[in-house]
C-alpha cells in the first residue's frame, strides 16, 4: 500500500483513498504541469472512468442558444414522468479549464433520474482562450434563457468552478422577476484568501491542492485576478440581500472547505436561508465517488433532497 500523507492517513478511510488512487492514475498530481490540450485529455479519461452511464428512463435533448459572443451548447435530460415540476440549471466543474457536456453527462442525468425535475447542462466557455468574465457571461445568459422559457421554478446548481458561477448568478439576478428559486453548491470555489483557513490547513489535500486553486484563478483571470469582482469571487459581493435559499456542500478535506461557511454566513446574516453541510472524509471531486465511496453516495442522496425541496420551492428541515 502506498504511503498516505498525514494527516489523511488518518482522516480518510480505504474506500475514499482507493478512489484517490484511481483518479491520480488517469489524472496525476502534477496534471496542472501540461499544456491544456494535455490536462483536457486527461480530465476527459477521468471521467470517463467514473461514468455510471444514464439511469433507465432519461432522455436527453441537445441544442445551442444564443450567447454574449458565440452560440451557447446546452443538454437538457428529462423523464418520461409527464411535466418536470421544476428545473434545474447544472454549471460543470473542472477549475474553468477542463470539462463539458459529456465530463458532467451521468450526476446530470441522475438528478434528473432521482429528482424527477429537468436538468439542463451548459457548456459554457474554457479558459484559457476565453478569459473571465466570459464563463460567468456564458452562465448568466444560459439562465436567463432557461427563467424566460420555463414555467417551473429553476434551481442553481454546480460543482468547483460551476459553484462559483452558480453564486455569481444568484447575485446578478436577485432583483429579477425570474430569480433563482434556489440553488445547491457542490464544494464551490468562492473566493476566500488563499493565505488562510482551509486554504493552509489543507494546502497539500488529495485531489486538489491550494497551488491547483491559484493555478487555475490565474489561467481564468488571464493573469491577475479581479478585486472586488463578484462576478469572480462572490465571496466579495458588498450586498449578500435577496440571494435564494442556499444549501452548500463542502468536503472536509479540501482547500475549498472553508468557502461555503463563509458564504452561508453572509446569506443569514443579511436575513436569508442558507445551510452548509461539510462532509467528513471526502475529498474535492467526491461527486465522482457517489458509486463507490459509502460517505459520497451518502452525501449525493443529501444533494437530491435538497435539490428537489429547493425545486418545490421549500426549506429542507
């Protein structure tokens, strides 16, 4: 057996460090050391490793709508249960660099599948070649786009880097007709300092490290990150008023672990409902492990239940 860092060795049981295992052989620690083209390929292997395919029953829809700059890919997944009492608008993970449509294709089509609600994927655009605020742009149009065309209640949800777009949309809308009904974050990148809290005490966790995170904020930023820019860290927004209700999934064991309390604070302290649940012995990533790791199919359950409660327009007990 390979030896485990501490103090991991002692936080994470065998079935989560025999998925650490799997996915350093198909995406290295040192994945952030290739060129893009490379780290896509390898991303892509990835998931593919972990892909559960579609449960029974969902069917899936591709088209591409108009964006600020080019035509937006979105997949929509739907059951054959008659009319979806609710959306659900997915923002993939992957750092803003890596991932798709096809990366995210079976979480996407299992909310769908145990929720019963429509999910709708975006495939909005990767850094480098499009630096921020072109992902956010992306996001924000493919929502308003989905708010105009549907008459259910939509849900935010997202992943990492689809976290963050997920928050930054929430913000942008919050004085629309149409704002989000809610929204689920999935150990979201929201843009606390690097110099302290989780960022240090879990600098050199398993999966991703806070060098990873500073990596891939430059490569987004196209250089130096915006200040005070909630659009790129919705941690910085000045007005945490009128955000939709909120429930935050962090893993204990990541960098990003300290985001989604910090974020949640704020929402309650300006008078909202928000909720953030840390998962013990996980890593960043687990969404990947929800088959094969007891605590992330645990967990997974909790995110539907909170999805489908948001998407019928309630607040989880």
């Amino acid at each position: 057996m390979p030896e485990r860092p501490s103090p991991y060795d002692r936080l994470l049981d065998a079935e989560t460090w025999a998925f650490i295992d799997q996915s350093d052989a198909h995406y290295p620690p040192d994945a952030v050391a290739m060129d893009v083209t490379d780290q896509r390929r390898v991303y892509d292997a990835l998931c593919r490793a972990f892909d559960a395919g579609r449960p029974s029953g969902v069917t899936t829809t591709d088209q591409h709508i108009a964006g600020p700059a080019t035509q937006i890919p979105l997949r929509t997944y739907r059951t054959g249960n008659g009319s979806p009492r609710a959306t659900v608008l997915y923002l993939h993970g992957g750092g803003f660099v890596v991932g798709g449509l096809e990366s995210h294709d079976s979480v996407c089509a299992e909310l769908c599948g145990r929720t019963g609600y429509e999910v709708i994927a975006v495939d909005y655009r990767l850094a480098p070649e499009h630096c921020h605020p072109a992902q956010f742009e992306d996001a924000l149009a493919a929502y308003r786009h989905v708010a105009a065309a549907s008459e259910h209640p939509v849900v935010l949800c997202g992943d990492s880097a689809g976290g963050n777009l997920a928050a930054g949309i929430a913000n942008a809308t919050r004085s629309e007709r149409r704002k989000p009904a809610g929204q689920v974050l999935i150990y979201p990148a929201l843009g606390n300092e690097v110099t302290r809290g989780s960022f240090i005490t879990h600098a050199h966790a398993p999966l991703l490290t806070t060098a990873d995170m500073v990596y891939y904020e430059r490569l987004r930023a196209g250089g130096e990150a915006p200040v005070d820019d909630p659009t790129f860290t919705p941690l910085t927004a000045g007005d945490f008023t009128g955000l939709p209700p909120t429930v935050v999934f962090t893993a204990a064991c990541d960098p990003l672990a300290g985001d989604g309390p910090a974020y949640c604070a704020k929402i309650v302290g300006a008078g909202g409902k928000a909720r953030c649940i840390e998962e013990e012995g996980l890593v960043h990533g687990y969404l990947r492990a929800r088959h094969s790791v007891s605590r992330a199919r645990d967990s997974f359950t909790r995110m539907i239940d909170a999805l489908a409660t948001l998407g019928a327009e309630e607040w989880p007990d």
